[in-house]
C-alpha cells in the first residue's frame, strides 16, 4: 500500500535525485523511496526503546532528585544505586557497587552516582575568547 506525501526538498537535492532515477531508469518518486527505504531502520529496530530508555533514566533521576536530602544526610561521600525510585545499594567504593548492582539487577538501568552536597553537578563551560591579529 502506499500514501502520496508532499515533502518540500531543496532544488539541488531534487536536481541528484532525478539524476539517479535517469541513470537507474525509474521514476524519480520510486528512487526517493527506496533511498529512504535503504536509510530508514525497520520499526522492530527503531529507536522507540531508546524513548523509553529514557523515560526510564529520567524516572530513576527524578527520583534520586527527591531523596537527595535523606541520602545527603545519611550517605554523602558515598556512592548510591537507585532503581524504581528506591535507594537499593551504597558504597564508598563505586567498583564494588557497581559489581554488585550488576549481579543482582542484570539488564536494568540502575541511577548510581556519589552523593554530593548539590544532587546534580552543574558543568560550566567557558567559551573561547577570539583575539583577532593587526
């Protein structure tokens, strides 16, 4: 089954795609397609479970958000592990948090991070200063 679209596409682009379609002798509207045919990922292999890969993070974030002030005062310096918005592991060692996280909880995302005064870091980039030459 097909469906006509009406896509706008910059006039050089249209000008090498009506070149293929006279080197491969089709029309130009069956060349377009097979070409996003070829680029696009089959829907088993789309990228719908990296969304929710990360709704999932964002929820295990979020919730390492709310419990930074219990974890602050109970854990801070240590490393935490957080899954379904509950604290399931800490150490002061992240290796052997992690080894154990991933022993026990195989194949699911798992928030770890050290508890720090402020529950996410904030990263400052300073932009490059451009001095022009006489």
């Amino acid at each position: 089954m097909s469906e006509y679209v009406t896509v706008s596409i910059p006039e050089a682009l249209l000008h090498r795609a009506k070149k293929l379609a006279r080197v491969r002798h089709r029309p130009v509207d069956i060349v377009i397609a097979e070409l996003l045919d070829e680029a696009l990922p089959p829907v088993e292999e789309s990228s719908s479970s990296e969304f929710e890969d990360d709704a999932v993070m964002m929820k295990e974030m979020e919730a390492y958000i709310a419990l930074h002030p219990t974890l602050k005062a109970e854990h801070k310096g240590q490393h935490v592990a957080i899954l379904n918005g509950q604290l399931v592991d800490y150490d002061a060692d992240p290796a052997a948090l992690y080894q154990r996280v991933a022993a026990h909880y195989p194949d699911r995302f798992v928030w770890m991070t050290m508890v720090e005064e402020e529950p996410l870091t904030t990263l400052v980039f300073r932009s490059p200063k451009i001095i022009s030459q006489p």
